[in-house]
C-alpha cells in the first residue's frame, strides 16, 4: 500500500481560514480538510482522508472546467474556477474555487479553497437548477398564452408534459439508449411548446366541429411551421445553454406531425428522419387528444385509444416507441 503522505507544517495554516478548504496530494488524494469544509460538505474528515478529492463530484461541471483545471496544474499553474459539487445530503453545492500547486522538499501538493457562490454578489450567479425552473416556467408561459383561446389546453399541455417524461425515461431505460440527461430534460421541458403555432390559427378552423375541408385542412398543417417562426423570433437574444435546448424545441414542434411511413405534414419527413424528439411527442400528443373531448369528437376510453396506437405502429408511429408506449399502461 502506498504510504499516505504527512502534511507538511508549512501548509497547516491554510487550515485556519474560514473558507472550506481542502490539501491533497499530487494524486489528489484527500490529505487534510478544515472544519469549514467538513461543515459545509457534512463529510467527515475521518471518513474522507484517503479518497480522490473527485469523490463529490456532480456531474452538472462542465467537461471543459476540468479539461482546464487539468491543463493548468500540469503546468503548475493555480486554477480558479466554478464547481458544481454534492454535499453529503445529496444537495449541489455551488462553489467558485482557486487550486494552487505547492512543491515542498520534492513532493507535490494541491490547496483547493472554496467559496460558495451563495455568498457573492445578486446577480452574479444563479444556481443551475433555480435557471432550469425559470426556464420551465417561461416555457409553460409562452406554450399557455400561444394557446390561451382554448380553456382546456394548461391540462393538455401539463398531461402532454408528464406523459413525455415518462415514455422517454422508460425507453431510454428499456433500450439501454443511455440518452444525456441534459436532452431527456430538454425533450420534457420542450413538449410543452408542441402545439405554439396554434397562436397564428384562425378561431373559427381550429374550434370547427365537424370535418375541414380541404383548405381549412392545409391552414391548419401550417402550424408547425408558424410554431417554429414564434420559437426563432424569440430566442435570438437568449442565451446559449437555452438555445441548446432550443433546437430540441424546434424539433418537436416542426415535426411532431410527421408519420412513421412518410405520409405526415408538413415535410412528409419518413421513419428516423424524423427527429428521436419529434416520434416521442407525437404518440403521447395523440394519446392525449383521443383521450380528452374536442370539439369534433368525444373522448375515446384509454384502452380504444391504446389498440389505436398498436394498429398504428409502423404506419403513424415508431414502432418501438409505441412498443414502449403500450407497456406504460
Ligand atoms: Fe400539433
């Protein structure tokens, strides 16, 4: 086993600032912590000493942030940067830390100091998931008030929500597809913005009881392609973590009416050029709609809407996803 080195004295006084701060070695094994550290991480320092300082790891940091930190240690250079870590109780500790290589009598060590982002300035920081649950929020208010002439559609809109999250999660699961969390919650986030191009349709063809014909029929098939124009107009001057998901937004709603067998609108877009994003929303879109009452129709029972869906397979939908799809109930 190889013999854990001693902290030198000339690094023992790191120990006594407030900040939490933590020594490893040049291997980043954990040599000592502070009481500010085991305070704010409520790891014990007993329990710790020994493991990689990566130990409390998230995986929100970015890969970039420790592509640098790595860079600039190797060349014994300090490092500061923005941390997203777990605390013991499972909650993310934000932090903005600077590491500093010390050489002593031959040996390398790493003095990492934290701070919490908490502590700086209003308006400097916000927390990742305090951005994730603003963005939400925007989404469903611009899904809600593109809609608003409809009373039933915030219900249609959350189910629609809910119901994607729970496909996607269990077909990722069951293929092993082994999709980024970051894209799962983007395709939940965005399916709620499916249906924004409904904002440019007129009243008296989108709430028509009865068959269209065919000219009502291809105004309404213009849809996904105002949504996408609403979508562009608005997120020019956002920035560009919400453009990202952004794309995936575009995606659902631009072709969330495309069929599996190539006979959907408006590209007429067939079997996996139609985005992953896009095949998801559009069973649990039509699932909801068969379920629910409109209009023109009254609601089907699940299980009518489901031998649907099996009929469908193939034909209007992906035949996996619907495979998936069916298994839910
Ligand atoms: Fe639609």
């Amino acid at each position: 086993m190889k013999k854990t080195l001693q902290l030198p004295y000339q690094l023992q006084g790191f120990l006594e600032l407030g900040d939490a701060v933590i020594i490893t070695d040049s291997n980043h094994i954990i040599l000592e912590v502070n009481d500010s550290y085991q305070s704010i991480t409520g790891f014990e320092r007993a329990k710790i000493i020994g493991l990689k300082a990566g130990f409390i790891k998230s995986n929100l940091t970015s890969k970039s942030t420790y592509i640098s930190m790595k860079n600039s240690l190797k060349e014994l250079i300090p490092w500061s940067g923005i941390l997203i870590n777990r605390k013991k109780s499972g909650e993310l500790w934000h932090s903005s830390i600077t590491i500093t290589p010390f050489k002593i009598e031959k040996e390398l060590f790493y003095i990492g100091i934290f701070r919490a982002l908490e502590q700086l300035k209003e308006g400097l920081y916000l927390p990742e998931n305090k951005k994730i649950e603003v963005q939400r929020e925007l989404l469903k208010v611009l899904a809600i008030s593109c809609e608003i002439r409809d009373p039933g559609t915030e219900e249609h809109l959350i189910r629609v929500q809910e119901l994607t999250e729970i496909l996607i999660k269990s077909h990722n699961k069951k293929n092993n597809l082994q999709l980024e969390p970051r894209y799962i919650n983007n395709i939940i986030h965005s399916s709620i913005l499916h249906d924004i191009g409904k904002a440019g349709m007129p009243e008296g063809i989108l709430y028509k009881p009865g068959a269209l014909t065919s000219s009502e029929r291809k105004i309404i098939e213009m849809h996904p392609l105002i949504g996408a124009d609403i979508l562009n107009k608005m997120s020019k001057e956002i920035n560009y973590d919400f453009i990202k998901s952004m794309e995936v937004a575009e995606n659902i709603i631009l072709y969330h009416h495309e069929k599996w067998d190539g006979t959907g609108y408006p590209f007429n877009l067939e079997s996996e050029k139609i985005p992953f994003e896009a095949r998801i929303v559009s069973i649990v879109d039509v699932f909801d709609a068969l379920t629910s009452r409109r209009p023109y129709k009254d609601s089907w029972s699940k299980q009518k809407a489901l031998s649907y869906i099996d009929q469908n397979k193939g034909k209007h939908f992906d035949p996996l996803i619907a495979e998936t799809f069916i298994n839910l109930f």
